[in-house]
C-alpha cells in the first residue's frame, strides 16, 4: 500500500526545481528590501562615538570614577556570591570598548548598560555605604549628562534613538557650541 503511495506521488524534476523569475511587484520590494552597498558595513557615524564617549570619559574620570572603570573581580575584592547577586555585569571599561568597536547601535542601549553600572553596584552594596553612595552619585550625574545628550539630538530634529540619526547631523554641537 505504501509503495503505490509513493509511486503516486507527483516525482520533482530538476525543471520543477527552478524558481520562476519574480514578477515587477515582487522585483521591486526586494530591490526595496535589499541593503544598499554603503549600508552592508555601515557603522554608527564618528561624530556618536565622539558625544557618547565624552560623555563616558567624564564619568571615567570623575573623582570616583575609578571604582567603576573595570570589570569586578570577586575573588580579587572577597565577594564570593557577587555573581549569585549580579547577573549582568557591567563596567565603562567594557562599555567604552564596545562604543569604540561599534556595538551600540541605539541610545537606549548605551544608556542601558551605563545605568546597569552603576545599579548593580547598588544592588551589591547596601545603601549609604561607600560604593553606593558613588554609584549614586555617578549615577546621577550621567542621567544629566545623558539627558542633555538626548537633548541636544532631539533640537537637531532626530525624534529617534538610532544611532545613525542622531548625531550625525551638521547642526548637532558639544556643550561648547562649536
């Protein structure tokens, strides 16, 4: 029974294997959704690494900066449980690696591991102690910064969080006004 199934069944030939050309609807949106060449390898503009990592140095560089500048080592500071506590890591050493490498292709993302930073150092430590105080403080002042960052590509007339539309505007200028 089964072998007349199969002899029923409709045999593929190597003519019906070929895909029949698309019809101009079809040409056209896939020529529509195809990436144009500069776009295969297209990169967030300089100009965004350049406003985001100023941003980030003067994090890096603040007076408690330091503390938060290269990944927690917990058998180095005695924190046997900080990965049972803190499931995402996060440090600006990290985060300015990634910028510089590209991996940013949002704000939001950047924004996101920034503050995850400096959360998780306040998750670990409990509040009013040293560290969290730092993060804190830290934490603050770069949702200033930030937020003048957002501002500043909002005014040039970028509505959106993507990268390659903020910041690679001609009108958009650092806190200098240059």
């Amino acid at each position: 029974l089964q072998i007349t199934k199969l002899a029923q069944a409709p045999v593929s030939t190597a003519s019906t294997l070929v895909q029949q050309p698309p019809q101009p609807q079809q040409q056209q949106l896939l020529t529509q959704l195809q990436p144009k060449p500069q776009q295969l390898h297209q990169h967030p503009p300089s100009k965004l690494k350049v406003k985001c990592l100023k941003v980030l140095k003067c994090l890096q560089s603040h007076q408690h900066g330091w503390v938060f500048n290269s990944p927690v080592d917990p058998v180095e500071l005695g924190l046997p449980d900080y990965f049972e506590v803190i499931k995402r890591p996060m440090d600006l050493g990290t985060i300015k690696k990634r910028l510089e490498n590209g991996c940013y292709h949002e704000l939001k993302g950047f924004e996101g591991d920034v503050n995850l930073t400096f959360d998780n150092a306040m998750l670990y430590n409990p509040e009013g102690s040293v560290i969290w105080n730092m993060a804190k403080e830290l934490k603050d002042k770069f949702c200033v910064d930030f937020e003048n960052l957002a501002r500043k590509a909002n005014t040039a007339g970028c509505l959106s969080s993507d990268f390659s539309d903020i910041l690679s505007l001609s009108e958009f200028s650092d806190d200098t006004g240059k």
